[in-house]
C-alpha cells in the first residue's frame, strides 16, 4: 500500500467478520504453498501468474483481489517482484534464472473478505546475498509481529522492524506500508515499517486485521516507479526482500492468520 496521510476509519471486526478472514487467509496461504514447486530456472512470472490464477478461481473457488485493482487497473492476478523489484511487479514474459529472488504476493477475495500474504522464493541455487537478506527481512516481519498485542502501539512495530533492519546494515522503504484488511483490500490503519511518532499515537485494540509487510532494502530505501505505473525499483539497483502476513489482534496478543505449515516453529528463526 502506498502511504498516505489519512488513518481515520479503523475498524474492529465482528466475530463473523474474523471468521471470514480467517478463510480468506487460510486460502492465501495455501497458494503460496502451491506455488512453490513451480518456481524454477526457466519458467516465466506469467506462467506463475497464470498457474496461481486458475488455481483461486477453479480451485478455492474465490477472487484473486489483484486483478483489475487501483489506477492504471492492474493487470494480473498476482504480484512478481524479482531482485532489484520493490514490490507490485507485473507478471510478464520475464524467464526466471538461477539465483534470482523472487517475491510473490498474493490476495485473495473469499465471501467479500481478503487475505494478504507474501513470501520469498529462491530460484535454483540462492545467491549469498539474496539468500541473507530475505531471512532478514523475515525476521524483521515477525519481530514486528511480536509487538502486536492490545494496549501496545503501531509505532512498537516501525520501531522493531527498523531497528533489525538497521543492525544488519539494511534499510527500510518507507513509501509502502502495511495496512489494514477486511472487506476492503486497504483500509486504515497504516502500519509503518520505520518509527514514527505519529505511529506512537495509534494504540492497538482486539479485532483489529492489518498487514505487516516490510520491504527491506540491500543498498539505499530510495525507489523510482517504472513507466507501467506499478512495479517499484530500488534507485541504486541493489536487491530488495519482502514478506506479508494477515494479523488479527486478539485478546491477549496476535493471531497470524496467513501462517503457513513450514512457519510452525517460525519463532526459532529469530
């Protein structure tokens, strides 16, 4: 999500409404998951997109939210960012090769609610650096995710992010943000990924459903956006990682309700 200045509007979900988003994450998940064995040296972002599309509309029996989104309409019906790709790469005839990192998103619309996750996949053999900074970067999400609890701030979440980031030397995009998820693909609030005071101010609540999604850069956090009006580049064209998860805020902490089965112990990777 492109950041803004406006955070008013945040909604508490029902006990229906987490119900529902609870689906929608499940499915988001379980795409990712299938994906998986598909990516590889040789293959194209297109045929990803196309293998991920029939499988939301045939399969899950549910909408890929992507497709047709925003101004200029999106294209496709998932995100590809490979390498030096920020975030909302567009699905192309680009061939994937060894050594290349690849960033997936995926939305899925399930009975007029979404799920939102992503993940890093290596293609082939991982390179050193490729391979570091997406453990990072997922390492930045969870430790984000750790400070979500009610009572807690956003701004706790900007803080841990950036400060992980910052140790190893790594900066954070500061032009995207999380977001909050519902019925709607975006709604408030804005989850930072860098402190902020404003962020301060925010205090959490129970049955509140935002992403986490750091965008972490090798080299410098500047970005330019292509022509295509969507895919955004790192302006020094060093790598960039990314990983996104759905959080519902219960009672007395979080409830990731994109996790996957390889993330069981995702705890121990800290």
């Amino acid at each position: 999500m492109a950041k803004t200045q406006r955070d008013q509007g945040i909604t508490i979900k029902t006990a229906d409404e987490i119900a529902k988003m609870r689906v929608a994450g499940k499915l988001a998940a379980e795409v990712l998951d299938m994906i998986g064995e598909y990516v590889k040296p040789g293959v194209t972002t297109d045929t990803l997109n196309q293998i991920c599309h029939d499988y939301i509309i045939n399969v899950q029996q549910a909408i890929p939210a992507p497709l047709g989104y925003g101004q200029p309409p999106f294209p496709k019906s998932i995100c590809t960012s490979v390498n030096h790709q920020i975030c909302h790469g567009i699905p192309s005839d680009k061939v994937l090769k060894n050594g290349d990192a690849l960033n997936i998103d995926i939305t899925v619309i399930k009975d007029g609610y979404h799920g939102d996750t992503s993940k890093m996949f290596h293609v082939g053999e991982p390179t050193i650096a490729g391979k570091r900074l997406s453990l990072i970067t997922q390492q930045c999400m969870y430790h984000g995710i750790l400070q979500v609890r009610p009572g807690a701030t956003l701004g706790d979440i900007g803080k841990a992010i950036q400060r992980h980031a910052h140790a190893h030397h790594y900066s954070v995009v500061e032009e995207f943000c999380g977001h909050g998820i519902g019925s709607k693909f975006h709604e408030a609030p804005q989850i930072l990924h860098y402190y902020s005071k404003d962020s301060d101010k925010i205090i959490i609540q129970a049955g509140m459903i935002f992403t986490i999604e750091p965008m972490i850069n090798q080299g410098k956090r500047h970005l330019k956006i292509l022509p295509d009006q969507w895919t955004a580049v790192t302006k020094d064209h060093k790598l960039s990682a990314q990983w996104e998860h759905t959080i519902l805020v219960t009672d007395d902490g979080f409830e990731i309700l994109t996790l996957r089965a390889e993330e069981a112990n995702w705890r121990e990777t800290l």
